[in-house]
C-alpha cells in the first residue's frame, strides 16, 4: 500500500492535484484505490464530477442522535463499527471516503479513536490511498494515524506563494506526523520559470502548468474523470505517478 497526501494553501490546486493523480492511477489499473477527502471543506467529490456522499462525521452525528434508541441489545461502539461502512462510497474504478467537517465544540474521542483503528483496518486493503487535506493538516491525527509515504504540498508560483508552502511544510514538519517524503508541486506553473531546487525547503517534484480544458470543465461543471488524455496537466501527472510506481525518482 502506498498512502499519498496532498496539502497546500487554500485554492492552490490541492483536490485538482489529487484528482490528477487518482485519475492517472485509474487509467493504470492500480486497483484498489482509495480516495480520502480530509479536507473540512470537502471537494474532491466536486473535482472529481461525481456526487457529494454522506460523510463519516455526518454518520457519527447520526448515530449520537439516535445513542438512546439503538437496536435491542446493541451497543453504541458496536453500532458505531457497522454504520461507518456507510461512508465508503464505491465508485467506478475506486472508493470515496470522506471525513466530513466536525460542527460544533463536541469533540466524539470514542469515535475519533474508534475511527483511527478502523481507519487503519480498511486502508490495508489498498493498494494506493490518495488523501486530500486541508491546508497545513491541522487536524489529521484526529481520526487518522498521520502516516503516509509521500506528501505533496502545493503551491503557485509567485513568492507570497511559496513563502506560504515554506510555512506549511515548516508546520506539518513540527507535528512530528510520520511521514516518508515531502515534495513541492507548482502549479499553473509559467512556461518560461525556471526553478532552482536549492530555493527550496524540499525537491520541486513536479511543475504542472495551467490546462484550459480543465478551466473549461469547471465552468461546464464537469470534473477531472472526463479530462481527455491530451489534457496537458494530466499528461504531466501521470508521466510522474508511472514513474512514482514504478519506484523512480519518488
Ligand atoms: N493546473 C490548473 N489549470 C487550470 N485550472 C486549475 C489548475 N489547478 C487548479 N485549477 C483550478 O483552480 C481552482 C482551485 O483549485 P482546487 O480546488 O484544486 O484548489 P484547492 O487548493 O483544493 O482549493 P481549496 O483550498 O478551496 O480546497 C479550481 O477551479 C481548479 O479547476
Ligand atoms: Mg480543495
């Protein structure tokens, strides 16, 4: 199993990346695939272009509701186990699971405990786990352990940019998570840039530049699963996550 995450500030192209790269990993057959969306503001749904599912933290609500009338006999944590099955949608080609925005000041740590040992359980039946975050993964090791193998995190190209991903990555690294490898991915990256890898906190992987017929589904309300295969970013993505499985490079 290989758990991918993808972080960066707000609006940089964190769920695009994520949705290029589970759609490259579509395209060669690297099932199973699952795809978390951790972000509070979930849409990777959206990006992808295919329905929003009910969350896991909409479940756990759903089930302290109904705490005082569960079925004859059946405990709380027991009926916890069954409904969050729920939250794994099947999709063509992978499964959806997303997190969902806790409300309130309530914070379920039987559920949160709970769900991080179930999480654990379900991810190793993948063979790639694609996770899309929130910006700096504040809030990650609540209901997952925090591990992964690679963490992107994105960035445009301009300084007040990349001054932020340098402040993200300084964040993430002082949660002390468990996490192999870090990266920068640029986006809408200017074709004549160039960069110099020693300006960097961590190795650029990846320039991804800005793709028009991605711009024109997200206009047409369309997501990332029907870009054609001569779509510019995609070509760039999945030239790197062939190499990514195959253990070049990454
Ligand atoms: N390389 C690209 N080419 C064209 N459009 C892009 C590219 N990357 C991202 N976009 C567009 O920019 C917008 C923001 O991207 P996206 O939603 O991926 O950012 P995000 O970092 O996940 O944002 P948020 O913090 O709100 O979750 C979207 O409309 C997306 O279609
Ligand atoms: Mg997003």
């Amino acid at each position: 199993m290989l758990k991918i995450g993808v972080a960066g500030k707000g609006g940089t192209g964190k769920t695009t990346f994520a949705s290029l790269i589970i759609l490259s990993l579509l395209k060669m057959h690297q099932n199973p695939i699952l795809a978390i969306d951790a972000d509070p503001n979930s849409n990777l749904a959206e990006s992808l272009g295919i329905k929003q599912p009910k969350s896991l933290v909409e479940i756990v609500n759903e089930v302290e509701k109904i705490k005082n009338n569960l079925p004859y006999g059946m405990e709380k944590t027991k009926y916890l186990e069954i409904r969050v099955q729920e939250a794994i949608k099947e999709e063509s080609g992978f499964d959806l699971l997303v997190m969902g925005r806790t409300e309130g000041p309530g914070c379920y740590c039987y559920a949160n405990n709970l769900l991080r040992e179930w999480m654990g359980k379900i991810e190793k039946n993948y063979k790639f786990i694609v996770m899309d975050n929130e910006a700096g993964m504040e809030h990650i090791s609540r209901r997952t352990s925090g591990d992964l193998d690679i963490l992107f995190i994105v960035s445009l190209c301009d300084k007040v940019s990349l001054r932020t991903a340098e402040s993200i990555y300084k964040m993430i690294n002082s949660l002390e998570l468990n996490i192999k490898k870090v990266y920068f991915v640029l986006n809408e990256f200017p074709y004549k840039k160039d960069v110099e890898n020693s300006n960097f906190p961590v190795p650029v992987i990846l320039k991804l530049p800005f793709d028009h017929e991605i711009y024109k589904l997200s206009e047409e309300n369309k997501g990332i699963l029907n870009l054609s295969e001569n779509s510019i970013a995609y070509i760039v993505v999945s030239e790197f996550v062939k190499k990514m499985i195959s253990g070049r490079d990454v």
